[in-house]
C-alpha cells in the first residue's frame, strides 16, 4: 500500500487532507496494513477499500482506522453476465464510497477524492 503515497510524493503533491480509494483484490499482511494505517493518520489521509470479492484481509481495519468507506464487490461467478453484474457492483460501491466523501463530517465537509 505504500506505493500509494509514493505516488504522491514522486509528484511532489501532498496526500494530506485527501481521501484515497483503494480497489483491490488482493491481501496484504498484517505489518503492511498497520504502516499504512500509520502514515495515513500521520498524513491525515482517509483510505476507503472497494474489495473485489472478500479475500482482501483488514479492509474493515483499513477503514475504521482511517475514517474510510468500506464496500465489498462479491464474485457472482464465470460468463459474460456474471462480469457485467460484478461490473455494476464495482460501480455502484464506487458511486457509495464517492458519496460517502462528499458528505463528508462537521470537521471535514467534502473531503477531495482520489481514485
């Protein structure tokens, strides 16, 4: 996950302040997990974890932690309309986890996103 704010700071902006949703399939170990927790408070950074199907490990952490949206995208199965539904899921949990942000909190109204 680290590669995230990398790619902020190769580009010389700051990640502060920002919402970053995160769409991933994968899993991440338990070390991983808790540095990026750590430098997403310390950058004041909130993660929102779309996880296409349920293997991705700690995205309820990820997102406690952070102040993020949490959404999973279950695998529906092989053929063309199992792709398309899983498709309109992975847009719908976007579409929530947008709205999530742009409410925002008293503190932090619409917070920026970046996808």
């Amino acid at each position: 996950m680290f590669f995230i704010f990398q790619l902020f700071e190769k580009s010389g902006k700051s990640a502060s302040g920002n919402v970053i949703i995160l769409v991933t399939s994968g899993t991440s170990n338990a070390n991983d997990v808790q540095a990026a927790i750590s430098q997403a408070k310390r950058k004041k950074v909130h993660i929102s974890v779309i996880a296409y199907t349920s293997a991705f490990d700690h995205q309820d952490l990820i997102t406690a932690e952070t102040g993020g949206y949490l959404s999973v995208v279950e695998s529906k199965g092989i053929g063309p309309m199992s792709h398309l539904s899983m498709m309109i899921g992975l847009g719908d949990a976007l579409m929530a986890a947008l709205g999530f942000h742009r409410r925002g909190t008293d503190e932090e109204p619409n917070v920026p996103v970046l996808v």
